[in-house]
C-alpha cells in the first residue's frame, strides 16, 4: 500500500490533516492497509466451487451430449482430471483474483476483518490518547473497499455515526473514480467541517497531540 503513494502524496495528506486539525481540536488519524486478513479461506472455497461446477458439467454433458468428441471424459481417469483442473484454476483464482476473493470470502466477513483491524489500529496508534479524548481514525483497507472512521469519546459526544456516513461515502467515490488522494483529503477536510459545526471548538493552549502523517501498517 505504501509503494503506491508518492512522497508528494504523503505530504498533500499530511498537510490536509494539519489544516482540518488547525480549525478544531479533533486529532486525525489516516491509516491505510493493503488488506485486512490473509483470507486464505478463499482458496479452498475456490476449489469446492470449482469442482462441483466441473462435476455439473460432467453431468450435463453425459446427458446432453452424445457425440464422440468427449469421449475421454466417459472415463473415470478424464472425469478426475478435469475436476481437478477445474478445482486447481478455481482454487488459483481465489487465491490471486481480487474480485473472485472478495466473492468468496463473502462481504459479511470482508466487513468484520476491516472492523477488527481498524479497532486495532485505534489501540496501537493511541488514537484514544488525546487530553479530551477527540482522536479519530480514518481507516482505510484498499483490498476490501472498505472505510472505517472511529471517533474516540470526546467526539462521539458530539458527532453521530450516522454523519460519518457521507464523509466514508464522498471518499469511496473518489477510490473509484481512481482519485485515491483527492478523495482521502477531501474526506479529511469534510471531518475538519464537521467536527467544527458540532462544536468540537480548538483550545486556546491546543497543540498537536497526535502525528500528522499517514500510518501504514508494517508488512504493507
């Protein structure tokens, strides 16, 4: 994940995030993974989904078809061969396909192990060690599509979760349009917009409790 951004993108965030900090008291945390789990699962669902369709077209073939062409697949050398092959590539596919993966692993689970690894993040960035508890975590995991943000509880006083909703939303579409910078700063500056209309007001004696600068984690 690291590997994709440039130094001038780093910088364009951390400058965004020192801007929003500048109108309020909030503490911005962006952190970025590659993925959130290993989802080594998806392999051997690969392979089971592949192998019952290689045995449904063996089926459909003994049934349907009749000429000489298939014969081999008649024997049960050739319907084992073929299974396996199709188990292999499926297998092969939910190993290295990211859409085929996702597919696999199923979004209830994509969404618990970016939950897992942003509540994670949270504790070992210290996002809760703010003097009145206003951190906030901008997590973001490519593989998965997901955004996470978590508010420590002096802004979840303050701010719903419901009005995160549009922020994770206005970043995601600018992910999509391949504008991942843009779409990360404009995200930071709506968080600076909204922690300031919720009153979230920055201190007299306020100084920077938290770096600036984007985490990653480290074999990413």
């Amino acid at each position: 994940m690291k590997n994709s951004l440039t130094g001038t993108d780093l910088d364009r965030i951390r400058d965004a995030v020192k801007e929003a900090e500048a109108r309020t008291s909030g503490e911005i945390v962006p952190y970025f993974v590659a993925q959130s789990d290993r989802y080594e699962v998806a392999l051997w669902k690969g392979v089971v989904v592949a192998a019952a369709l290689a045995m449904l077209i063996v089926v459909s073939i003994f049934n349907f078809y009749s000429g000489w062409g298939l014969g081999w697949l008649h024997t049960g050398w050739g319907t084992a061969l073929f299974t396996v092959a199709f188990g292999t590539a499926g297998g092969l596919m939910g190993a290295f396909v990211p859409a085929v993966r996702r597919a696999l692993v199923g979004s209830n689970a994509l969404t618990r192990a970016v939950h897992r690894n942003a509540m994670k993040a949270f504790v070992e960035e210290e996002v809760f060690n703010t003097r009145d508890r206003t951190g906030i975590l901008l997590f973001i995991s490519k593989f998965e599509h997901r955004i996470e943000v978590l508010g420590d509880a002096g802004i979840n006083k303050k701010v719903s979760a419901d009005e995160w909703v549009e922020i994770v939303d206005h970043i995601r579409a600018g992910i999509k349009q391949g504008r991942f910078v843009d779409g990360v700063i404009d995200g930071i500056e709506m968080c600076g917009h909204l922690l300031e209309k919720s009153g979230v007001e920055i201190r007299d004696d306020d100084m920077n409790e938290l770096p600036d600068a984007v985490r990653f984690r480290k074999n990413d």
